[in-house]
C-alpha cells in the first residue's frame, strides 16, 4: 500500500512530538530547578516560568541539543545585566560544575538528566511584558523588551485557526533543519511561520508553502543550499503527485525526512 504526502506528513509529526518518558523526565528537570531557585532567590523574584518551543508544543525530541528556557523574572530593576547573569550563574554551578554562561545571548545553561536548561534573568516590566539582557552583538541596548506569553497566544491562536497544522509544520520543518545541521535557528523558523500566510487545509500544503517561506530568511550558503534542496524536493513531490505516481512519493518523502 503506497503513503500519500499527507499520511507521512502525519504519521512524521506523531514521531517527532517528544514521548511520555521524554516529558516525564523534563518536567521532574523543570520541578528541580523551579524549587531550587525559588529557594535560593526567594523573595526577589516575581515569577519563574517555562517559555519557548517546550512550552508552546513545537520541541521535538530528535533535536538533541535542543534546550528548555526557564526564565527568572526578579522584581529588582537597579542593577545590569551582567549582575543578574552571574546570580544565574552562581545558582547553575550549585548543581552542575560544567554550567556556561553564554556571551552572545542573555543565558546560563545547566545540564540535567542528559537535557539542556536555559536559565535566562529579566525583570518585570507588566504583567505580559519583561525586560531580558541583549545579546552582546547589540551593542545599542542593554536590554530588550519582549513578551513570551504573547507569542505563545499568538502561535495557538494562529494553530487554532488553520486545523492544529501550524505546530506540526513547525515540527516538521524544524526536523528537516535538524537533519541539515541547523542552517537556521529553531526560534527563527517559527517565527517565519508564525508570520506566513497560509491559505490551505492539507498538511502537504501547510508543509510546502512553510517550508519554502525560509527563503525569505536565507542570506549564508548554508542557508542557501538548504533551500535549494527544499526546491528540488518539493518540486519533485508534486511532480509526482501530478502524475499520480503514488509509489515514488513515499520513497521521495522517506528520503528527506525519514523516521528513524
């Protein structure tokens, strides 16, 4: 029996979202750290809360330097970014003596139970908005102002309103990347998406039209050659579904995004 696009596209996603034991194991992770740092910062802090592709459904597992964000929201506004980041840091040391503190972006990270956590100080600013450090090639600001809750809203209601099929082309395209050794960054992907305009009900269009929106973002040759591989794959898929010559499509799709 042949696969049309569709069904792989599917059955792909279903493979990539992270297995009960996977979440299990990240969530305790999550529970640990949120303990601790409320215990070590206590009344300093506002909130701390989980952000990011982990949070907002788009992490998959095959993606093994793939990270958790925590970030830590202190109520103190007086101080610079580097003295939030080396409290960070202090706190990561206590459990991990391999904690990094990242240069170029407003993080510490922590390794536990073989996953990565990315620990990233703000302050509050309001209820859905806080500052987080710039990453050092800003040289402009200090901070930046950003608003994790808000893009999490808004990527479920742009879900919501094209058939659940915006998480898994993320998923899906986030895969491919993965497998060409990330010529692009996760966020900007989904940000990519996230901005696109979809104008289909199948997954073998939201896939395409997402897939072939990278271009907008493509500047090294990297970049470039993955979107020349996009154009030739999914140049060849619908050739084949236009000729209705089902039996190639499986093995083309298997080819560029196998599952195993």
């Amino acid at each position: 029996m042949f696969v049309d696009t569709d069904t792989y596209l599917t059955n792909l996603d279903n493979f990539l979202l992270p297995q009960t034991p996977v979440v299990e194991r990240i969530d305790e992770c999550i529970r640990f750290l949120k303990e601790r740092i409320w215990g070590m910062f206590q009344d300093n802090l506002v909130e701390v809360n989980v952000f990011g592709s982990y949070e907002n459904g788009t992490f998959i597992q095959q993606d093994k330097d793939a990270d958790v964000n925590i970030i830590i929201v202190f109520k103190q506004k007086g101080f610079q970014p580097n003295a939030y980041m080396n409290r960070i840091h202090d706190f990561c040391l206590r459990y991990n003596k391999q904690a990094t503190i990242y240069k170029d972006h407003p993080t510490a990270s922590i390794r536990l139970d073989n996953y990565t956590f990315e620990l990233v100080p703000a302050i509050y600013i309001s209820k859905d908005k806080v500052r987080i450090p710039a990453p050092q090639d800003d040289p402009a600001s200090k901070w930046i102002l950003t608003s994790p809750k808000a893009l999490k809203t808004q990527l479920n209601n742009k879900d919501n309103l094209n058939n659940q099929l915006i998480k898994p082309s993320i998923r899906v395209i986030k895969y491919w990347n993965t497998l060409k050794n990330k010529p692009f960054s996760s966020f900007a992907i989904e940000r990519q998406i996230l901005s696109t305009f979809f104008f289909c009900k199948a997954p073998r269009d939201y896939f395409f039209i997402a897939s072939n929106s990278l271009k907008k973002l493509a500047i090294t040759d990297p970049q470039l050659a993955f979107m020349e591989e996009i154009r030739e794959s999914t140049r060849r898929l619908n050739v084949f579904e236009k000729h209705r010559i089902p039996e190639y499509i499986g093995p083309e799709i298997s080819r560029i995004l196998p599952m195993d």
